[in-house]
C-alpha cells in the first residue's frame, strides 16, 4: 500500500507545525490564563466557545511533557507520511484529524455535562490520526516502543495504540486524557489514507508504488 508522490523538495510543515507548537506553549507559560480562555477548546453550548477553538486547540498544551512527547511523536512519524504524501495531502491530513479529534470529544461532552466546564488543549488527535497514517503505509516498518522495550511492526503497534485508547477511554480509567478524541482523530486518519489509495488505485493518479 505505500506509495509515494513525485516530488523530491523540501518538506517543512512538519518542522512548521512544531514551531507554532512550540510558540503557542511559550504564550501559554506568559499568559496562561489568556490562551486558555481564548484558544484551548470549549463545549459549543459554554459561554467560552469561539469559532476559532477547533482549529487553535491543536496547538494548546497543558504542559511541557505533554507539547514533548506530542512533538516527539509528530516528527517520527509526520516526516515519513509528509515525505509520502505530500504537503498539501499532509496538511489535509493533519487538520482533518484534528477536527475529527475535536467533534468526537465534543461529543462525548454532550452525553457527560460534567465534562462540559473542561476545556481541551494539545495536538493528540492530529498525532494518532499521523500514527496511523504512517500504520497504513509503512506497514511492516518495526517500532521499539520505550515502555515496554517490545519491537512490533508498526501496524501492530498502531492496533495495540488503539486498543488501549478505547478500553481507558470506556473504562475511565485514567481520567483528564481526552482519550475518544484520539480515537476520532485516528478514524479520520485511517479513512483519509484508505481513499486517497482507493483514487489512486481508481484513477491511476501519479504516484510510485512500492
């Protein structure tokens, strides 16, 4: 399934969106209390909605570790499927993973009122949307997870990823994750990838297929 566009140049949206990442949580360490109020996610019936939110809430962290590992995990895997598919596919990719993220936790927020009043911040949804992205089309790629030390094929480990995502987020076991807002935007990844192969498959686009 892996396939690749005929275009040899640079490739720096990822490195892009890790800047403005990165100088969203600077503003944030200034003025928490502002950025929060202003482009973390609220629930659409809350006073605090904007417009704005489920586009500016990608780019909100909570803390540095959160912004770290998020960041970490964009560049692993968001150099190879940008390099696959392209800027603009890439960038597609990413902010429709996003939305798909926000309206599945938005969702949730509708059936729970408690969690209404909780904004939601950081770019989770667009990573595992990007992580199964990279699932589809590298599927034999080996990872070595870090916790534990275990080396899977990367379909596999996005299986496992996803598993773990709907038992805690059904179970409740570990509260404050947003964790039906990583499966959202996993569905949109996975759905994105599996139609634009079907074009290309379809139409005989120009793509190199391995």
């Amino acid at each position: 399934m892996p396939y690749i566009q005929n275009d040899r140049r640079q490739l720096p949206v990822t490195v892009h969106l890790i800047i403005i990442n990165v100088i969203f949580y600077l503003a944030t360490m200034v003025n928490e209390r502002f950025m929060i109020g202003n482009f973390a996610l609220f629930y659409p019936g809350t006073p605090w909605f904007k417009i704005w939110q489920p586009i500016s809430y990608m780019f909100m962290h909570g803390s540095f570790w959160h912004l770290f590992f998020n960041m970490y995990s964009l560049f692993i895997f968001g150099t190879a499927v940008e390099r696959m598919l392209g800027q603009k596919r890439y960038l597609i990719l990413y902010f429709l993973c996003g939305l798909g993220a926000a309206a599945a936790q938005t969702g949730v927020q509708a059936l729970d009122i408690s969690m209404q009043m909780v904004p939601t911040v950081g770019a989770s949804g667009c990573i595992y949307g990007i992580i199964i992205a990279f699932a589809m089309i590298f599927p034999e790629a080996k990872m070595t997870l870090i916790f534990p030390p275990v080396t899977l094929s990367a379909k596999w480990m996005a299986i496992i990823f996803i598993g773990i995502e709907l038992f805690t987020g059904i179970t409740g076991t570990q509260a404050g994750v947003a964790h039906f807002a990583h499966l959202g935007g996993a569905l949109i990844g996975w759905f994105l990838i599996w139609w634009w192969y079907k074009k290309r498959k379809n139409n005989n686009s120009n793509y190199v297929h391995y």
